[in-house]
C-alpha cells in the first residue's frame, strides 16, 4: 500500500489550511444567540436522525474529515481534513486508511487517539457492547468490515467491496468521532468532544449553552466566547424575536417564503438567504396496517397529491418538484425536469390523475357518503402540520377523510421508525448528497429509516450497481433509473423539495450557509461578531 504521495498533498491542504491567519477585522469575543424550534430529542449526534440535535451539537466535535464550512456546495472536491490529517486508499479501494492528529485532547483532558475512531464505528456497526439506542445510519456503514489501527495515531477502515462514496459519509455534520472512554448514555445529556465549543447546559425545552474551548487544537478558533440556544417553539414568536433583534441567526431555513417578506421588511439590514433544504415533503404509508396493506389504496393516494399546490402554499412556488434525489441545479444527482416530468404521477393534469384515484377507492367501496376515516400522523412542529393540513385537504378529493395526529418531535422519529402509523406526513432530510445515502438509507431493505417497509431485490441490486460504479455519468444513470422505479413502486411518494431561508444579522460574519445540505455546516469555528 503506497500512501506517501497521498498524504503528502493532504498534509499540505491542511498545513495552509491552518496556517492562514485570521483578517485584521476579525474579533474575538461575544456570545452567539440563536433560537432553536423545538425540543430537542437528545444531544447524541449518532442517535438521532434530525437538524434539531445536529445544528446545536455540531459546534462540540470534530470529524475525520469535514465538508468546508466556507463553501457552499458540499462535494468530494470540498471535503477538506478535520481530525485526519490525510487519507489515502489502497491499489484495491478497499482500504482506506487516515493519518491522525497528534496532540489532540477531549474536553475532558483526555488524549484523542486511534482507539477512539475504531470504537466509534464499532458501535456504528454493532461490534461494542455499549452499542447505541438508536442508530438510525448504521445502513451507512454495511460495507465497512472492520477498522485496523497501527499505533495510536493511523486507522484503516477495511470494506467488502469498493465503493467510491465511501469517504463522503465521514465529512457530514452526522458523523462526528465520538470517545472512547464516555459511555454512549452520558452523550446523550453530557457530550464530551474535541470540537470548538464545550458543552455546558442543557435544559431539555428551553435551552442549550456551549463555552469556547480555549484548548481546541485549532489555535485562534474559535472567535465567539459562547453559543446559547434558546427553544422557542412558536414560529411567529421566534421570528418576531429575531426580527427586535434578539438573535443574531435564525433555526436553518426557518423561514419560509411566505414569512420572509415580513423579515426584510420589519429588519431590512438582515441578511437572508434562500436555498434548497435537500429536505423533501413526503407521505409515508404504513403497508402492515390495513386497509394500506391494498396497494391500491396506495395508489390512490399518490395520485391525489397536487404537487405544485403544496408549493404554491407553502414556498410562494419557489420550492421544487422532486424525485428521491435533489434536483438541479444545486443537486449533483437529481433528475432534470425533462426527465421527471415523464414519471408516473408527475403530469400536470391533476384533475385526470384524481379521477383515476376516485374510480379506485369506488372499487373499493368508499365514496363521499362513505369515506375511508384514518389519524395523518406528523410531527408537531410548523413545517410539519402545514403540509400535513394541506395532505388531509387533497385525501378528501379522493374520499379519505384524515384526522391530524400530531406527535411530540422528541418521540416522533421513534414513533415512525416502530411503524406506529398509519398515514404519515413525513419530511426527510438527506446528510450528504449522494446516492449511496439516500437510497441505502431510506429505501434498501431492512434499513432502519426505512419507514415505509420497501422492499425490491431489483431496486436492491440496482442500488449496489450504482454504489460499485465509479464512474459519474455511468452512475448517474443508474441513479435515474433507480428514481424512475421508486415511483412506480409508491416507495415514499415526495411532494416536493424545499426552499426556504435562513437570516441572520449583519454583525454575524463568517458565516457561510450550505446549499445541498442542512447538516454539515455548524461547526462555527470561523463566525465572529462585529460589536
């Protein structure tokens, strides 16, 4: 194995990256406040599957490596080093081996070390016996076999098979380097990391605080003294909140298109930001739970979602019709609009498509004087029910009559994961913007995330083609392929893919909002305030 020459070009990416000194008008000090939308479920990183843990708990770790919080787009070219200083494959690209920091330490004093990497992904893949709760991206590391160390300072992750995406599942905000020597039930309420900011309270439903690490290994990060969160569940009340002023950044693309006229209106040196959320709107079925278990029904249900209503009401149409993957041009993978408006279900004629889904439940013995009666399950948070509002308006076209059910957002992710729906209205967020975590995630059998219970052996193959190919455009079509086949199987019918904003005010510099992805870009080491 020949890692020299990769390493070295690492090993030089980092050393400028470190060396740059910080400009003249950068400043030290100050305490960032920001507001956060709901309870939070937990601070576990690992074992939890949504922003509301990842955006404040992000700031506390590092990874081995880490999407460039300074460029919008997360891709393999952006990936830049974090905790390894380099990386580097064997001749088979089944070996892929890092060089680690020396000199790093825990929050608590504690050495970072080899040790550390290979019992993280040790519980990643069931292999410690303080394994994790909940593991909702185990599916991301099926490939891995095991993780060798030489010394205290290199890790090898060993793979079954090639896979070129491989290294882009390390740099998301979801996979941060956990230690050894804390037991997986106090990071869920006292995390120790190695990352920029300390942990300091956390007051499930009402706050959470985190303190510069004065020895982060970074030296001069991070600028801020201290991030404080604040949970403020009512959308209208923490708007109002930013907008006198009393938070210098808003919850990720918490304002909708809608409400941001109002923000630039009433704080018109905010600045705001539209972008894609790689966050799609769907409606999730439970199959086990009859009379769902008739795909027919199913059908029925997909053929009555009017696409571009959702998103004339929710995103004033800014937001986009969608597939699995997200769409150009922010999207590497997604489908062109020529492609997907030949999918089943896409065509704009929604009156025809509803009239097909009425002949099928009058079938079926429902009509408007006997509807089908069932609960719409989502979470209970506003960029949930909205949607979710709008879904239990377009069912009753097709004589389903819902009743909205919504569920706590601490126990909703485990709620659905156990399949205790019927009808759901879901949103789900994709980590990285690549196939092998989407599909792998949502939609291979087995898989944890997914909630509908698809299962295809085709699509199955089709996904381990897609993930063994190395080359893009080859790819590319596989992946396009495999979209066209998660629709006509109703896997997990996507309503659309969001746009939303985010704003922060004009004294928050450095910052930098990413744009194929939600989760990768808090690590906050180079923001500082201008006050």
């Amino acid at each position: 194995m020949r890692l020299k020459p990769v390493f070295i070009v690492a090993s030089a990416l980092v050393a400028a990256f470190l060396v740059a000194t910080p400009a003249p008008a950068q400043k030290q000090g100050g305490t960032l406040r920001i507001y956060h939308r709901d309870n939070l479920p937990s601070a576990s990183i690992h074992e939890e599957a949504t922003i509301s843990t990842v955006m404040p708990f992000m700031s506390v770790f590092n990874n081995l490596v880490v999407y460039d919080q300074g460029k919008k787009l997360n891709t393999p070219e952006t990936i830049v080093p974090d905790l390894a200083e380099s990386w580097a494959w064997d001749a088979s690209r089944t070996r892929l081996s890092f060089k680690l920091r020396q000199g790093v330490k825990w929050h608590d004093g504690k050495p970072f070390t080899s040790k550390d990497v290979q019992c993280t992904w040790h519980k990643l893949i069931g292999k410690d016996p303080d394994d994790f709760r909940k593991n909702p991206r185990a599916i991301w590391w099926h490939n891995l076999k095991e993780v060798t160390l030489k010394g205290d300072h290199e890790a090898t992750f060993n793979l079954n098979r090639p896979q070129p995406a491989f290294l882009s599942l390390f740099a998301s905000g979801y996979t941060p380097v956990y230690p050894c020597h804390v037991s997986t039930q106090a990071m869920r309420t006292n995390p120790i990391g190695t990352g920029p900011f300390k942990f300091a309270e956390f007051k499930r439903g009402e706050s959470v605080k985190f303190v510069r690490n004065p020895d982060y290994w970074k030296k001069g990060r991070p600028f801020v003294d201290a991030i404080e969160w604040k949970v403020i569940e009512n959308r209208s009340t923490r708007i109002l909140a930013f907008v006198a002023g009393e938070f210098d950044l808003t919850f990720v693309t918490d304002v909708s298109i809608p409400l941001l006229k109002d923000v630039t209106s009433q704080a018109p040196k905010a600045v705001c930001e539209v972008a894609p959320t790689y966050v799609s709107t769907n409606l999730i079925v439970n199959p086990a739970a009859p009379p769902f278990n008739d795909a027919r029904i199913r059908k029925a249900m997909a053929l009555a979602l009017d696409r571009k209503a959702y998103i004339e009401i929710l995103s004033g149409g800014k937001a986009d019709i969608s597939a699995a993957m997200l769409p150009p041009p922010e999207g590497v993978w997604g489908m062109p609009p020529e492609f997907m408006r030949t999918l089943p279900g896409y065509a704009a004629d929604i009156g025809k498509s509803r009239a097909e889904a009425r002949k099928i439940m009058q079938g079926l013995g429902y009509s408007e004087a006997k509807p089908l009666k069932v609960k719409v399950s989502t979470r209970n948070i506003a960029i949930y029910r909205d949607p979710a509002v709008i879904l239990i308006d377009q069912l009753k076209q097709i004589f389903i009559a819902g009743e909205l059910e919504v569920i706590d957002t601490s126990i909703w992710h485990a709620k659905v994961t156990r399949k205790e729906f019927a009808i759901g209205l879901n949103l789900t967020g994709i980590g990285v913007d690549d196939p092998d975590v989407n599909f792998y995630e949502n939609y291979s059998c087995g898989s944890e995330r997914n909630l509908t219970q698809y299962c295809n052996k085709e699509v199955d193959a089709l996904i381990l083609r897609q993930s063994q190919e190395a080359d893009a455009a080859k790819r590319k079509t596989l992946v396009w392929e495999i979209e066209r086949k998660l629709v006509e199987d109703l896997a997990r019918p996507i309503v659309m893919s969001d746009r939303s904003a985010t704003c922060w005010q004009p004294q928050l510099k450095g910052f930098v909002l990413h744009h194929n992805s939600i989760y990768n870009n808090w690590r906050f080491e180079d923001v500082w305030l201008d006050k």
